[in-house]
C-alpha cells in the first residue's frame, strides 16, 4: 500500500483523475493547489473518518443527553421559543 503524497493543480486533478484517484486507493493523498495555493486534499475515506475520531475524542466528557443538545442547537439556530 502507498504512503505517497503528492500536488497536483486544479487542471492537472481534472485531466488527471483517474491518475489520482489511483493514488488515494492505494493509500496515497493528493494535494490540490489553484494558482499556487492548497485548495483542498483528496485522501482515502478511512484516513477522514480517523483524523475526525482522532480530533473528537475528549470533547464529549461525562453524562450528556444528545437529543436535548441537538434540540437546544435547532431552537437557537432557528430562533425557535417556546
């Protein structure tokens, strides 16, 4: 499996996907730059899901009610009064 990363700019990730997509199958990541600059990364799913766990963990200590969180976020968001 393939630890590579490399660049690639927005025209080349275009005319190229397939090229890349190969990359980020075997394992790989792809920088994608526009006019010189990151613009994102295409990475293997599995890779996401771990950095997002990995970032996740600690936030949520202690006893917590997730359907009373979700619906305090909804009322604010929306401006919901009871």
């Amino acid at each position: 499996m393939s630890t590579k990363t490399e660049t690639a700019t927005a025209t080349e990730m275009q005319n190229n996907f397939g090229r890349y997509l190969n990359v980020v199958q075997n394992g790989g990541e792809v920088i994608v730059t526009k006019n010189g600059k990151e613009v994102g990364r295409f990475v293997p799913r599995m890779a996401v899901v771990s950095y997002l766990t990995d970032s996740l963990t600690g936030i949520l200590k202690g006893e917590t009610d997730d359907d009373r969180e979700r619906e305090e976020r909804l009322k604010e968001r929306y401006e919901i009064t009871d």
